[in-house]
C-alpha cells in the first residue's frame, strides 16, 4: 500500500476493512498501481449501441476474452462489463484483474431514458468482482427508481465488502440535450453520485456551457474555456476531491484529443479515464501503444 492509495482509503471512513480491500485491489493494480491514478476499459457498448456497432470495426473484440487480455496486457485498473461479459472468461482470467460487474443495461431502441437491472450483488461475489457498477440518468423522469435500486444494491453491495461505481448521465426530462454536458449539470450528476454512496463516480468531460438558469450567476465571472478547470470544478463537487473521480472516454476520437483529455483531467485533479470505444474499436497493437501513453501521461512521463 502506497501512500497515495492510503490517503484516498482514508477519505472512506465509514466503509469496512473488505470495501478498502476491494477499493485497494483497484488503486494498487496495473502500470498505475499505488499512483492513485486509474485507467478502466468499460465494454457494456454492445448491450447500448449493439454488437456491430461496437465491434465490427474490430472483429476480434466480439470475444469477450479480447477484452480481459486487453485490459491485463495493457496494465489497467480494472475491468468493467455486464454479467455475460464476464462470465464468458471469469475462469480463465480469474485473479488477474479486478473486475467490475455493471449490474443495469439498456439498449438503444428503448424510448426515454432508463436502464433495466441486469445482474446482481450475489453475482459479483460469485465472480470474484471488486465493484458493481451502475448508471444513473440525473434528469429523467426514472432516476428515482433507479435511486432506489442503487441504494438497496449498493447497500447489500457494502454489507458484503463490494465496492460502487455510479456511471451518472444526466439526461432525459426537461434536460435538453444542449445541457447534458454542461458543467453545471455535469457537477451536480458527479455530486448526486457522490450523496448516493458511490466510491468511484463515473461522469463525462464537461463543455464550459452553463445550462441552469438558477446556477449562471454561481458561474459568472470565470472563464470556464479551460478544460482543466472544468474537470477540477467536477472534483470540487464530489466532496472536494474525498470521492474518486473518473472520466468517460466518450465517442470515438483521434489520438491527439485523447491524450489531451488524459492530460486535462491530471491537471484538474482527477482520478484517471474510463475508457472503452477509444481502445477496444482499435486494433489491438494500436489500442495498447494509446494505453500506454495515457498511462505514461497520468505517471507524469509524456
């Protein structure tokens, strides 16, 4: 155990021994291992986007054993997929990664936006995960429902030493989608995932856009066009910085603004990326040699 990793278990204080246990096997794993800085290669795309569009650009990665190899060869925090996913190479891969079980689903023909539980707590255990993940959609007219599943999960999650990751999207409801990545909306997803429990909250990079009416003069009189800036606003709101925050990837991009995001997000201080459709979509000889630069960008060496 580093001293980074035990300055951010620390900030956990109601959590158990098992839960830091859980949390510690990701912070210490990998090229990233004891820095405090994760890399996670999420693969749910095929259950929102469908198959072909997430995989027939790559072939190979319609094997879900593409993906554990990926994450473990490229030295990454951990790996994160639903049920089928997963069990399609648990055995194989057992104890050579963390692995996160995203545990609600949707798919991209379903009207309004919502998710449907897909897996459970008991499955995580089975498998040997470290975390369950779930998405929340701040803004739709079902994010109490799925309020109230992340607390009954979560909460049996920790009764059993599992930690929680909380993808929060804000969208759907009177949320238009000019505003779902404004900052101020982006910093209030990232906030309701942190009063919700989360130990690890998943957000997307921030436009400098101000969505809320009510919330522009908060904003007023900062230049919000650094990214950096952004992304350190979205740490200021998950408890000034006592939560771990990880940014989305997102759409698939070029090189270049990829690195520049890894790059923004350690200036802002943010835990790391998670990043899947940017590497897996790839080939793989190209998807490691990314990797490795983001890595070498959030150790400070490029």
């Amino acid at each position: 155990m580093t001293p980074a990793v035990q300055a951010i278990l620390d900030k956990y204080e109601s959590d158990s021994p098992a839960t830091k246990t859980n949390l510690g096997r990701i912070l210490m794993q990998g090229k990233l291992g004891g820095t405090g800085k994760l890399v996670i290669l999420p693969v749910d795309q095929g259950f929102e986007h469908g198959p072909a569009r997430s995989f027939a650009v790559n072939p190979a990665a319609y094997d879900p054993h593409y993906h554990y190899q990926l994450a473990i060869d490229a030295g990454l925090s951990a790996y994160a997929a639903p049920l089928g996913m997963l069990e399609a190479g648990a055995g194989t891969f057992a104890g050579q990664i963390p692995t996160i079980l995203k545990v609600n689903s949707s798919n991209s023909w379903a009207q309004g936006a919502n998710q449907a539980v897909t897996a459970s707590v008991e499955d995580a255990v089975r498998l040997g995960c470290a975390a369950i993940g779930f998405t929340i959609y701040p803004g739709s007219d079902n994010l109490f429902d799925m309020i109230g599943q992340i607390r009954e999960m979560s909460a049996e999650a920790k009764s059993v030493g599992i930690a929680t990751v909380i993808w929060s999207y804000p969208r759907g409801g009177m949320l238009p989608k000019s505003g779902e990545l404004a900052l101020d909306v982006g910093a209030y997803a990232a906030h309701m995932a942190a009063l919700l429990g989360a130990h690890i909250i998943k957000v997307k990079l921030p436009s400098d856009h101000i969505e809320q009416k009510d919330a522009k003069p908060m904003y007023e009189g900062t230049d919000w066009s650094n990214q950096a800036d952004r992304v350190r606003h979205v740490v200021q709101s998950s408890f000034a910085g006592r939560r771990i925050v990880v940014f989305s990837g997102g759409a698939s991009k070029g090189s270049d603004a990829v690195y520049q995001d890894a790059r923004d997000i350690l200036a802002g201080g943010g835990n790391g990326s998670i990043i899947g459709r940017n590497t897996f979509q790839r080939p793989r000889a190209e998807a490691l040699e990314m990797l490795a630069k983001i890595i070498a960008i959030y150790k400070g060496e490029a």
